[in-house]
C-alpha cells in the first residue's frame, strides 16, 4: 500500500503542479488475529457509509449476490453465518459504540 500511494501522491502532485501529501493521514493496516476481530471488522466496512443498503460503490451486493467479481471472495466471512439474510440480520442489529468488538454475539 506504501508504494501504491507514493506513487500515486507523485503523480497527482506533478499533474496538477503541488507539493505535499495527497491523502489525510497515512495508511494503517491492523492484524485480525480472532475470529471476534473478523466479524467486528467486515460489519464497519459494509456499515461505513451512511446510506449502507443503497450504496452502490461497496462491496456489500457481491456479499449478497447481486454482483460478482473475481477479486471479491466474500465466502470466508459468509461461511461464518446460515446464509445471507443471517449476515444481513448481523449488520442491521450493530448498536454503535454499545458493543465490544471482542464480544459479538452471533445467531447462527
């Protein structure tokens, strides 16, 4: 990711004749060591944007099925739950800053 930014903070910076970083901050990336951590992480990405179900630009309707890529393999997080509605249920009952990401309760 370092270099993909760098590279790209270079070329949008000569494009457009600026000096200076591209981006807000940098780049973190975080181990997921438990499971906990794997359910906790993939319901932020798919709640992230405000509108979550109407968005078009996530990832949540290849989860879901309504669209494919190659490069998506949402099987390692839907093996976790029944099937889709089950993950779906999963994301709607998310009660921000009420539980502890270690601690997600799972209907399985």
């Amino acid at each position: 990711m370092r270099s993909l930014l760098t590279s790209y903070s270079k070329y949008f910076n000569r494009e457009y004749k600026r000096v200076g970083p591209v981006f807000q901050s940098r780049y973190l990336a975080k181990l997921i060591v438990n499971e906990a951590q794997l359910y906790h992480i993939s319901r932020y990405i798919h709640l992230n944007p405000i509108n979550w179900r109407g968005t078009p630009t996530t990832s949540l309707d290849f989860y879901t099925g309504k669209r494919q890529a190659d490069w998506i393999k949402p099987k390692r997080i839907l093996d976790l739950f029944k099937n889709t509605e089950t993950y779906i249920k999963f994301l709607e009952e998310y009660i921000d800053d009420e539980e502890d990401p270690l601690d997600i309760k799972i209907d399985n």
